[in-house]
C-alpha cells in the first residue's frame, strides 16, 4: 500500500503550514466566487460575510 499524500508531501507534514495554506485556498477560492469569508474563532469553521447592499455606490452604464 502506497503512503498517504499527508505523510509523503513535505509541505503538508507541519500541520500549522498545512492549516495557513488550508485557510488561504478556502479564503481565495470564496473571493473567486464572490463569497468573502472569514472564520469563527471558537468553532474554527468559515461563515459567509454577508455584503451591505447600501455600502457601494450602483454602476451607471455609458451612453454610446
């Protein structure tokens, strides 16, 4: 049996490297997507920011 993908993969075997690069694939994968995330301290899990509509201004389109 082949050895896992953790235990072979040097820049997965620290686990607080392999943490940062989880919460940075998690986090720019969501911007990709339009989702801005950040995650909950006491539960570790990521939650959805949810964006102020009345925040930014509406994009008006050029007359041609």
């Amino acid at each position: 049996m082949k050895n896992s993908l953790l235990n072979t993969n040097p820049h997965l075997k620290d686990a607080s490297k392999r943490e940062r690069a989880l919460t940075r694939n998690i986090e720019s994968s969501s911007a990709i997507e339009g989702i801005r995330v950040k995650r909950d301290a006491p539960t570790g899990r990521f939650i959805a920011i949810k964006s102020n509509p009345t925040s930014c201004c509406p994009v008006k389109k050029k007359d041609r």
